[in-house]
C-alpha cells in the first residue's frame, strides 16, 4: 500500500477521498505544531537530528533515515494492508467479519479505549521534555528525539480514528489531548504512571523498558480488535514501538554494565566513588517503575476486560497467533488468581478467564520483563558480580487492581502498613537517591564520547559509527 508522502499529512488512507475528514486533520494540525512547540524537547527544535521517518508499511525497507528538525518532522497516518477481509478472532462473535465501522452499541467503549491509548502518547512526550539537557551522549540524545518523534506519531494514529469514526465528539476527544498536560494538578494526563516526573535518564531508560512495554502489550492487545482501523493502527504502531522498547532495555543493561565496570575498578566495589550508579539504587529503580506499569493492566479480576473479551474490542496478546490459545471463546475455562484474603495474607481462587483476561496480558508481559532482567544478570555476571537484579512481585507497591494498597516486601511477603512505612526507601528511591543520580546527569555532546555512568552501546544507529554526528546543533 503506498504512502502519500507530499501531502501535508503524508498517509496509506487516502486522505484525498475524504475530504471532510482531511479538512479536520488540517484544522487539528497547527494545534498539535503549537503542543509541540511548548511542550516538546526544550532547546532543540532548531537543530538538525538524524531520525527515521516511516515511508512505507512493508516490512522491508519501511523507515528512511537522514537529518530532520523535529518540527518539521513528517508526521503521519498509516494502517497495515489487509490482503483478504478480515473476520472477528475471539470472544462470543468469533468468525464473523470485522468491523470497517462503529457498531453503535460499542461505541462508548471503543471512544475510551481509543482516548486512553492516544492520551499516553503526547503525555510521554511531556515527560520527557528536559531531557535532552542532561543527555549522556550525542547516540542517546538522537534515540530519546526518536522515541518522541513517534510517540507524537503515534497520537496521530489514534486521532485520525476519533475524527474519521466518531464524529464531532471525536473531535473533541482529540483536542483535549492537546490540552491535558502529564502532572498538571488541574488537567493531569488519564492514566497515573503518565503524570510521573522523569527528571534522570535512568528513569527515562526505566520508564522506556517497562511502562512503555506494557504499551506493547496493550498495543497487541488492540491489534485483535474487531474493529478493523483500530487493529491495523496498532499493528504499524508496534513496529516503531520496537525500537522505544530496545532504548530502555539496552539503556538499562548500559548502565548496569558500566556499574559492574566500576565496581571491580574500586576495592570495596563502591560505585560512587568513581561516578557511578549503585545496584541497590538501580534496583529501587526497578521496583518504582516495573509496580507502577503493572498498575497501567487494570484490575486483574475485571469485568470490563471480560465484555472487551466478548465484544470483541480487545483480545489477548497475541491472540490469533496459531498454536497459542487452544480456545479464542474461552468460556468454561478458570484462572488461578492471587488476591488477599481477610486476615491480611493471601489466598488464590478461580476466577472465569474473560474477568481475568487483564491478568493474562499482564503475565505475558512479566515473562518479557523477566527475559531482559536475565540479560541485565548476565552482563553482572560476566564482569564477575555475584549480585543479581530481580523484578519485584505483583503484589508489591500497588495502586491498581486486587493487591491495590497491600503492604508487602518485593518479594510479596506481607507486611504491617507501619512496616512497610518504616522500610519504604529501602524499597523504593529516596529523596537522596534521586539526588544522587541527578547530580551525575550532565550533557556529553562531543561524538563518540559517553558519560561516566553509562556504558557504550554495542553499535550506532542505522550502520553508523559510534563516534557519529547523530545531532548537527544550529
């Protein structure tokens, strides 16, 4: 399916045969560019940055490479072909064709799923303003304007679905996005972890693996959709989220790899003697951001996640892939869950699997994180470190679903609420321990070189040296 890429909003959709809804894009258009300029990468929309721009949906050859400003970056609209007609792959409709529009009994529901996933989109971006200033090399400063540049893409995607199949309350959803702000008091962004300062880059790199991995998975999830523009929108989102997801995984192992560096330069293995970012500290990093995206699944036990099973609206991860599910209706069958029972411990019952479809994504994305935490262990591993980093438990540091306000250890050993008060920064950063990461946050912009905290990554960006000129400053 080609790309229209010398219209002004280059597109696979044929933008030019609606012209309705063309005309509303262009008048959301300046909009977004005014967002951009306020609330986008401070400092550096003037200068040059060799980024990817998708000129294509297949799967060969899709991005081009070369140097952009980010204003004037070409951002777009583009769906995944479909090479026959599609048919609904799960829940009580399973077999039937897909939607090519609204069905009006779901509307409501497909408007809020479509709202929630583009309101994380700019919010990201918001998080991330500042970042640029302290960044730890040219290479990782070109990867975090890549990683905006397509998050805002990716608001595109959903807005070009409320305005093209939800008429003027569409419209109004979408310039509400431009109007809500990650952390603002008065018109936060929807979801909590989206109004989490990120003001290191080892938040940033930790935010990249994990909050933006559930995103992957709920992502995929929509790619089941039944509603076919929504399924095809995610599809072609997830292959730019790849790449956000390798950012925090490889930063990550970065930074814990230039760690074990330091700690067998020094006697004692004190890290911060010689500028360097503490296990104990990356791992309360860890515990932070890997609760805090647990929560972004929902309620583990839920019947909204049950009627998006059974309508149709969400499937599971991967869904549709042959061999992964023996039962796409899955009725009569049970799900083991663990919640707290009334005595202050925790009990495991069986709950139907459609109220428990938030708790299978969010086991499939465990086993991700665990996959990566793996490769982190390795790399401790080979520089001769007999630490070892672990991912908390699902029952720790909650603020959503059945373990939402439980006082347990990482490990999941339950606590009293005084306990867990008086242990609270040995779990999770402290005031100090930000401090200290941010005091060795300073910019190194010279090609090639990296600060001291981090370690150099394995190879540049697109075939290019390390030591290339990833940013060209005005």
């Amino acid at each position: 399916m080609s790309i229209s890429q010398f219209d002004s909003i280059p597109n696979n959709v044929d933008l030019n045969s609606d012209r309705k809804l063309q005309k509303a894009l262009l008048r959301w258009q300046p909009n977004y560019l005014d967002w951009w300029h306020e609330m986008g990468p401070e400092g550096f929309q003037a200068d040059n940055i060799y980024l990817r721009t998708a000129i294509s949906v297949d799967a060969g050859g899709w991005a081009h490479y070369d140097y952009v400003k980010m204003p004037e970056y070409r951002w777009g609209i583009f769906l995944t072909p479909r090479a026959t007609e599609q048919t609904i792959g799960f829940g009580d409709e399973l077999g039937k064709p897909a939607w090519n529009e609204v069905p009006g009994e779901f509307r409501k529901e497909l408007r809020r799923i479509i709202v929630t996933q583009g309101d994380t989109e700019p919010a990201s971006v918001e998080q991330q303003r500042l970042l640029g200033q302290t960044a730890p090399s040219l290479y990782d400063l070109r990867n975090l304007f890549q990683v905006n540049v397509e998050e805002g893409r990716h608001l595109w995607a959903m807005v070009h679905l409320l305005h093209g199949y939800f008429g003027r309350d569409g419209r109004e959803e979408a310039e509400d996005m431009l109007v809500r702000r990650s952390g603002n008091e008065d018109s936060p962004r929807i979801l909590e972890a989206f109004n989490k300062p990120i003001e290191d880059w080892l938040s940033f790199f930790c935010f990249a693996m994990f909050t933006d991995r559930d995103g992957k998975y709920q992502l995929a999830a929509l790619a089941e959709s039944a509603f076919d523009p929504l399924a095809r929108a995610t599809q072609f989102m997830l292959t730019e989220e790849a790449f956000h997801l390798f950012v925090g995984e490889t930063g990550v192992d970065r930074v814990v790899r230039r760690t074990a560096e330091l700690m067998m330069q020094d006697p004692n293995g004190d890290v911060r003697k010689l500028g360097g970012i503490p296990l104990d500290i990356i791992q309360r990093y860890i515990n932070e951001w890997y609760s805090a995206s647990l929560d972004l699944f929902g309620g583990e036990d839920s019947s909204n996640a049950a009627t998006y099973f059974a309508t149709g609206l969400k499937g599971r991860y991967k869904e549709t892939t042959k061999g992964r599910y023996a039962d796409h209706v899955a009725l009569g069958e049970s799900y083991s869950l663990d919640r707290p029972d009334d005595k202050g411990g925790v009990m495991t019952e069986d709950i139907p699997m459609r109220r428990a479809m938030n708790a299978v994504l969010q086991d499939s994305y465990r086993s991700d994180c665990e996959r990566a935490l793996n490769r982190w262990n390795k790399s401790l591993a080979k520089a001769g470190c007999p630490e070892r980093l672990s991912l908390p438990s699902p029952r720790f540091n909650r603020l959503q679903g059945v373990f939402m306000d439980f006082a347990a250890l990482p490990d999941g050993t339950p606590i009293t609420r005084e306990e867990w008060e008086s242990k609270r920064a040995t779990f999770l950063p402290s005031e100090a321990d930000r401090d200290y990461v941010k005091s060795l946050m300073t910019k190194v912009y010279e090609p090639g070189k990296m600060a001291n905290w981090i370690a150099a990554p394995a190879k540049g960006v697109n075939g290019r040296p390390q030591d290339f000129e990833y940013v060209r400053f005005a």
